[in-house]
C-alpha cells in the first residue's frame, strides 16, 4: 500500500514542472529561469514502515519542520535569503525558494506516535512505522 497525497493544484503544478525541465533540459528556455514550487519526494514501504525521502540540499535542519495532525505529515522548510545574493542578476534560478511546505496523507496503518527524522547530505528523510494490525479473534459465547 503507497500512501497516497491528498490533490493539491499546487502539487500538481510542480510535477508539471518537473518534467517540463526534463524535457528542455540543456536549452535556453524561459522555463529554465523559474525555481521549482518544492522539493523532490520519493515516497516508499517496506514490511515494517512508510518512509518519505525529500531533497532538500542547502538547508540546516534547524531550517526543517516535520509535524504530525489528522493522519497528515507536512515537512516545511524555511531559510533567510543571503545579502550576497540580492546583489546579483541571476542568470538561471533552479533552486528552491527561501520557503517550502509539502504535506503527505498518511495511511491509517500508519503509527504517527513513532515517526523519526534524519536529515543528512541534503535528504531529509521521514519514518513512519506500520501500526500492528490486530488480528480478529473468535470469542466463546457463555450460556448461563
């Protein structure tokens, strides 16, 4: 079972996006000149847990928040524009605004109490164990 986003237009947008710069990658396209809306995700499961990889090279982990609510996980990001920065024309802009927000709905085997960051080498990557699944049991029937 994959855990599936809720739609989002803005999502949507950026998966357009994506693909766009795949496509004219390499030519000088407008398109190339606009940084994308959020970072690259990789949703995956194994046997144990849901696992929510996000590129997000160029932010310190006191720049990342991860929170839980209603069985939804949002990972926003936030970091102050440079001085340096403002004092330059750029010529292409690839790289994520100063501010991002993604927001994943979480399967309802999920175990949201558990969840577990690691940030490193520019992935931020989410933990969500499965919950136990509760077998159902036969119950005697008692006569008086």
């Amino acid at each position: 079972m994959v855990a599936h986003e809720r739609f989002s237009p803005i999502r949507e947008l950026d998966a357009f996006d994506r693909r766009m710069r795949r496509m004219f990658a390499g030519f000088p396209f407008p398109l190339a000149l606009m940084p994308p809306l959020a970072p690259a995700a990789d949703v995956y499961e194994t046997g144990e847990e849901f696992v929510f990889e996000l590129e997000v090279p160029g932010y310190e982990e006191k720049e990342l928040a991860v929170e839980v609510a209603d069985h939804t996980l949002t990972v926003r990001g936030a970091r102050k524009e440079e001085a340096e920065k403002r004092d330059r024309t750029l010529r292409l802009h690839e790289r994520l605004e100063s501010n991002f927000e993604r927001r994943f709905e979480l399967p309802a085997s999920a175990d949201h109490e558990q969840l577990s960051a690691i940030y490193g080498k520019g992935l931020l990557a989410v933990h969500v164990p499965k919950t136990v699944e509760l077998q159902p049991r036969k119950v005697e029937i008692e006569h008086p």
